[in-house]
C-alpha cells in the first residue's frame, strides 16, 4: 500500500451469555506505519565515523625538493613518502614514550649490541636530537646510526621524527636506509617536521 501498512485492531467484546461477539465500529483502530527508508548501495558500503580521540583521520604536509609521496593511508601508515633514490619514508601514529622507541630503533640497527651499548647510543642520540614546533607542540628528531657515530657512510642508519599527540599516543615519521642519504636528508626531514598539520582526531570504523 503507498499509504503504508493499515492494521485493523478488533476487540472481542464477549459477553457472558453470548460466544459469538460482534465487531463494532467504535472497535476499529486505523495506524499508519511510517515508511522504511530504502537503502542504496552507498549507503550500505558509507563506513561509520566514530571519535577516537587518538589518530588523526587527516594529516597535511609540504614535501621539500626532491620528496614524492608513493601512497595515502594504508593499514596503520597515514602516508608513504619516498626520498633519495627511492627508499621509504612512514608516517605511523603509535604508543610509546620517546626514549622507548628510540631505543628500539637503535635496536634494529643493532641487534647484536649490549643493553648497555644501546643505552649509551641512544643518550648520545638524544643529547643531539633536533626540535621544531609543529602546530605549538615539540617534535623531535633524531639520527641513529649503526655502530654508532664512528660508523661511516655505507652503514644502515635511521632518521626519524616523533610528534607527541596525546599522553599515549606519537605520531612517528621515519627514514631507514643508508646512512648518507640520512645525513643528507637530515635539514629536509626538519623542515618536513616543521611542516606537518593534522586536523581533529577522528577515526573510520568499518560496520
């Protein structure tokens, strides 16, 4: 019906002397049930969007002379960038406090390396860290390299980039490669620091 669903309500008026109780028309209730909304297949593939109060659903940048950009997000990366002759460089939103991930990464260079080895790198790092402001917060960026600084140019190297976002989450950017192209790319990777804008949190939550 285009009017919608009728449904007729009849009340049984039973009687003690009588089983067969007639239908009266003061027993008849008419309801119009609204329609139900048709939905289209935009609708039905549209994702639901929930604050989350973590990650950013949208992040912004300049990229400096010589920088591409090889994907938007992707799983858990908010972007790929791709500098010197090719190699990555990740945007990731993560937990950890600073000096924990730095530690991690100088594990990464060197797996093999005393935990006190790898404390002592990691101050060194840390004492000669680099800083911008982005967007009134301080970002951090450090250049680790294997073996640490008496390693030459051919070793593995990682320069990466740590924004605070909230008390539990860092929004990490980070080159792994040769260490000359890390050290050429060092004043570039500052100012790409420099230049980063992320909008409200906000995450996509698939239904």
């Amino acid at each position: 019906m285009t009017s919608g669903l009728v449904l007729i309500i009849a009340s049984l008026c039973v009687s003690g002397c009588n089983s067969k109780a007639a239908i009266r028309s003061s027993d008849i209730r008419r309801y119009i049930a609204p329609k139900e909304k048709t939905l289209s297949p935009a609708d039905i593939a549209r994702p639901t969007r929930r604050p989350a109060g973590e990650r950013p659903s949208e992040i912004e940048y300049d990229l400096p002379a010589g920088w591409t950009e090889l994907s938007g997000p992707t799983g858990m990366r908010l972007a790929t960038l791709a500098i010197g002759d090719g190699q990555e460089v990740s945007i990731i939103p993560a937990a950890g406090t600073l000096r924990s991930n730095v530690e991690r990464w100088q594990k990464q260079l060197d797996a093999d390396a005393s935990a006190e080895t790898i404390s002592s790198l990691v101050d060194s790092a840390m004492e000669k860290a680099g800083s911008v402001d982005v967007q009134g917060k301080k970002a951090t960026v450090v250049l680790l390299t294997q073996s640490g600084d008496e390693a030459g140019d051919d070793v593995e190297a990682i320069l990466g980039g740590m924004l605070p976002m909230t008390e539990e989450m860092t929004l990490f950017v980070k080159f792994k490669g040769a260490s000359a192209v890390a050290k050429e790319e060092q004043k570039k990777f500052l100012q790409f620091m420099a230049s980063l804008r992320m909008s409200a949190a906000e995450s996509v939550v698939e239904e």
